[in-house]
C-alpha cells in the first residue's frame, strides 16, 4: 500500500514537501486513542531473542532510526510505534537555525538513496528540551543527537556543544556529538582527534554536571569518507576517553557508482548520499573499527541499512545496534517490523537464543 502511495503521490512531491507531509499525517494518526497502542501491538519486536543490552538500556530490538528524521522531538512516540526499538531525534544545535535554502532534500530513486545538504536546520536544543521533557515513562528509547551552530565559530564549538548538552542531559536516553555532517561549513574539520578531544572531554563533564544521578551514554558520529589510519585514531581516542560508543557511519560526499544520470547527480549538487550506495564503506568503517576497539565501546551501524540481511551482516561485523533512515523512506510505516522478522527468521534457522551470540562473531 505505501509503495503504491509513494509511486503515486509522494514521488510526485519534492522530497522534503513529502517528508514534512508524511510525518505530519503520521502524528496526527498516533494522536487518535488507541491507534498508537494498536500500531506498537502490530508493529513493534515482540520476540524475546531481539532484546538488547546496551548503555546500561534495555532495548526491544536492535533496529533504530537514525537522526534527520525527527530533528526536532516532534514524533518519536509516533515513530517507535512503527517498531524501532529506538529513535534518535536531531541533529539539534546550540541555537536554533533555518538551515541551507530549498532546495536542499533529493531522491536518486535508481540508487535507492537521498541526497541531503538540509545544514542542520532546527528549533535549538532548548526547544527539544521542552519537548522531551514531557516525555513518559515507558516509552521508546530516545537518543539525541548534537552538532555545531553554523554561525559558532571553530574556537568555540566545544562551547556550543556543551550549552546543547547541558539543557538535554536529563532527557536523553544517551546523546551522540555529530561533527561528520558535510552540509555545516567546516565541521568535518572537528573530526581530527586534537580538535576532536576538547570537544569530546568537555560534553562529558556537562554531562555529569548537568544530570549527576545518571551517567548519560555518549557517543561520537563518524564520517565514512575518513582515512583508515583517522578511524583507527578516533577508536582510539574514544577508548582513551571513556566513550560509550561510536555510530559508523554518517553520509557521504562521495558519488562514485551512482546509477543515476550523471547529469542529475551535478545538478543537484553538494550534500550528503545516504542508502545502498553508503553500504559497502559503512560496512568496511565498522569492520575496521571492531578490530581497533574490540567490544570495550558500543558500536552502531548505520549507513545502507536496507534490509534483515544487511541488519545481520552489521551486527555479524560487530554493531550491536543497527540505525536505518533512507530505505524507511523508500519502504514506509511497516519497515522496521520485516527487518525484525527477518532476523528472527535468521536467528531460529541458525539456532541463535539472543542477538547477543551474533554481535561480532565474523570478527572473532
């Protein structure tokens, strides 16, 4: 149904008129009574070998959405009835920013993949503060992820990263530093471990300044465009510092491969390619970071995630959580539910009693 919806109406939309649309209807459908309840009954990983632990959080799945989707804590309820075991909102920023001119969200149907150079447009960290504040108990696992201020310069981004911090430590599940975004100016920059290290030492005081009854997981986001060797030193780092994990991997600049017209592909432009073609080298980053690290930090794959295969693979390599974004978009309100069938299907043909006699056992 949503396939025919999409190849009728949404495709016919720009992608961001499509998104805003979309995500709108879907709030307004969980907002009626009981539709929320019944969609998480239907939807949702009910099977027991699907549980995970991590960061100290019980997760139902291993399936998460990725940041970019709910950037502003609008709909993370209505999104983990869908059956993600989890939701990461954001990318939020120290103040609230309208983001690159339109347009700036793209569909390359062929390649099954989005073009985005969105430059993390949001209503500031303050406002989802408010928002998660009224949170439930009980509900879907929420992280939150964080990036730099355009207009903040570079020698104040810890500064800015810290305000974010501070106002959302008591309302994240766990909260991830974004510096892999290609669309703010200069941030990828911050990924070099002596930029990356103050940034990194600072949030987590704020962290446990701000919420000291809780240690708040945290996590850094990496680019898949990095060199080995820059991998290897944020693993590293990451270790060193005490970090709880690291999500392998964002967007990336490159678009070698692509089926699409070439001559579509230069008109649209600078961004960032999410979906199938991102697969291979998020893969190759996560195999090289559960070498580097071994099980000492939580790894989250993200980056092609399409379907129960590629779940698997990730979680074979050494994820123990997986994220998905783009393949959602092209699939709709019940793609979780077959990647979590998928695995279980997987799990009973191979004898497996939990997810967690899978997490890194191609690596071993």
């Amino acid at each position: 149904m949503y396939r025919l919806l999409f190849r009728l109406l949404l495709r016919r939309l720009s992608a961001e008129t499509a998104h805003h649309l979309g995500f709108g209807l879907l709030r307004f459908l969980m907002a009626i009574p009981g539709v929320r309840a019944l969609a998480k009954r239907l939807l949702g990983p009910r099977d027991p070998r699907l549980s995970v632990r991590a960061f100290g959080l019980d997760f139902p799945g291993p399936l998460g959405l990725a940041a970019g989707f709910d950037k502003d804590a609008r709909g993370f309820e209505a999104l983990g009835a869908l059956g993600f075991a989890f939701v990461e909102i954001g990318t939020v920023t120290g103040e609230a920013q309208s983001g690159n001119p339109r347009p700036r969200l793209f569909r390359l149907e062929q390649d099954r993949a989005l073009v985005n150079r969105m430059g993390f447009n949001n209503e500031g960290s303050r406002r989802a503060a408010e928002r998660l504040e009224k949170r439930k108990p009980g509900g879907v696992v929420v992280g939150v992820n964080i990036g730099k201020t355009k207009v903040v310069p570079e020698s104040e981004a810890a500064a800015d990263y810290v305000a974010s911090a501070e106002r959302l430590a008591a309302h994240a599940d766990y909260l991830v530093v974004n510096v892999s975004s290609p669309n703010t100016p200069g941030l990828r920059d911050l990924q070099s471990t002596e930029k990356l290290r103050p940034i990194l030492v600072e949030v987590r005081a704020a962290l446990d300044r701000a919420c000291p009854a809780r240690r708040v997981p945290l996590l850094v986001k990496i680019a898949p465009d990095l060199a080995d060797e820059d991998i290897d030193a944020i693993g590293d780092l990451a270790r060193e510092l005490g970090l709880d994990g690291i999500i392998a991997t964002n967007t990336t600049i490159r678009r070698d491969g692509l089926v699409t017209d070439p001559a579509r592909v230069s008109e649209i432009g600078a961004g960032g390619l999410s979906g199938k073609p991102v697969k291979a080298r998020a893969l190759v980053v996560l195999r090289r970071l559960r070498a580097r690290v071994g099980d000492s930090l939580v790894l989250v794959a993200a980056g092609g995630v399409e379907d129960a295969d590629d779940a698997w693979e990730r979680i074979a390599a050494g994820a123990t959580l997986v994220q998905a974004y783009t393949a959602f978009v092209y699939e709709g309100p019940t793609f979780a539910r077959r990647i979590h069938e998928g695995i279980v299907a997987r799990m009973q043909a191979e004898g497996l009693g939990s997810i967690a006699e899978l997490v890194g056992r191609d690596a071993r």
